[in-house]
C-alpha cells in the first residue's frame, strides 16, 4: 500500500472507522427514495479515543450510508437515529405540469425537507400556506381565516369523508389566537404533510 494510503487508513482507525460488512435498507433523507445499500462507513461504541485538543465524543456508534440513487450520505447515531431522517411524502413528477402545479410541488418538496432536518415549524407554516392556496383555487373566498379554509374544504368536499378526522385534527392545531406563534410537532407536521399530498393529488394530478 502506498504510504499515503496508509497515513489515511490510520485517520480512519484513529476515529473508529471502517467500511460498511452489511447492506442497510432505509429511506434516503435526501431524494426520499426508499434503498438498500452497502457502501459506507461503519464506527462502532468501541473505539480508540482520539487525541488531541478536541476530542470528539468516542461513546457513539456511527453508521454512514451513501445513497445508491442520489450519491448522498445519510448517517444512523446510536443505531437509528437517522440524519437526515427520511424524506416522507410522494416524490410527485411536475415536469410536465402547468407552471402552477410545479410552483405548488417545489414548495411541498420545500416542506417535506424540512421534516426530513426536523424543522416541523417551518414545514407547517409552508403546508398551511399551500392549503389555503388550493383553497382559494378551489372556489375558497381570498381573505378567510386557516380555520375556514379547513373548513370550507370539508364543507366542499374537496377533501372526502374518510380524511375528516385529519382535517379536524389540522383545524384544532391550527386553531390560535391571530399572530400567535408555537413550536410545531412532528405528528402535526406529519397530519398536514398528509393532507397537502393529497390536496395535491386530487387537484393537479387527477387527469
Ligand atoms: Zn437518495
């Protein structure tokens, strides 16, 4: 082996590194593609601790992934905390859509990713945004309140009885005071990102 190889093997030993034995199936939090791969990088609880004026935490099993279809790595701490987590949702093709459906999609791309880095506040606000503006193009007077415009869906049925128990769980956890501001959950994120993927289904996808 090289010498110059051989310095970096031993960067890799000194931070507990070595490739990956075992194919790991998971979702990409990336493209959110679901893959199985084998190429990465494995540490495990166990290793040498590294020396220097940083030390870096050495108690924490560390499993990088790279992605079969994008190329980009995901990493699992402590066995199955994924990094980013997965990306949830339809990856939705708009290519060939009006230029309003792609604007619409590349918004709820927006979103999704911002679950997927555990930023559901931000993910919410874009959901509720692209709710009210599919509201609006459904017939939805301009200047309602999010609680109305949930409710003008329901009332429209423009989304179906089997998903009204969703729609009154996003209505209650929408339902604050003018300008207030909280801290989203990842199940209320989740309710919307539900919602909104068939929002959009039904309404730019159906023909
Ligand atoms: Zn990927």
């Amino acid at each position: 082996m090289p010498e110059d190889h051989i310095h970096r093997w031993r960067d890799y030993e000194r931070e507990g590194y070595e490739p990956v034995y075992m194919p790991r199936a998971f979702t990409c939090g990336w493209c959110g593609l679901a893959v199985s791969s084998s190429v990465g990088l494995f540490r495990d609880q166990e290793w040498i601790e590294l020396e220097g004026p940083f030390p870096v935490p050495h108690n924490q099993r560390a499993d990088v992934r790279i992605c079969p279809k994008c190329g980009a790595a995901t990493t699992f701490l402590n066995r199955d905390d994924q990094l980013p987590g997965p990306v949830k949702g339809d990856n939705l093709d708009a290519r060939k859509r009006t230029e309003g459906a792609q604007l619409i999609v590349a918004l709820y791309d927006e979103a999704r990713r911002a679950i997927s880095q555990f930023a559901p506040s931000c993910a919410v606000l874009m959901f509720r945004k692209i709710l009210m503006h599919v509201a609006v193009e459904q017939g939805a007077g301009p200047k309602l309140s999010f609680v109305e415009y949930v409710r003008y869906l329901k009332d429209n049925g423009v989304v179906g009885k089997p998903q009204h128990a969703l729609l009154d769980r996003i209505r209650d956890a929408g339902n604050t005071e003018n300008h207030a501001i909280r801290r989203a959950t990842l199940e209320d994120a989740d309710d919307l990102l539900a919602l909104v993927t068939l929002l959009i289904r039904s309404v730019y996808f159906s023909t």
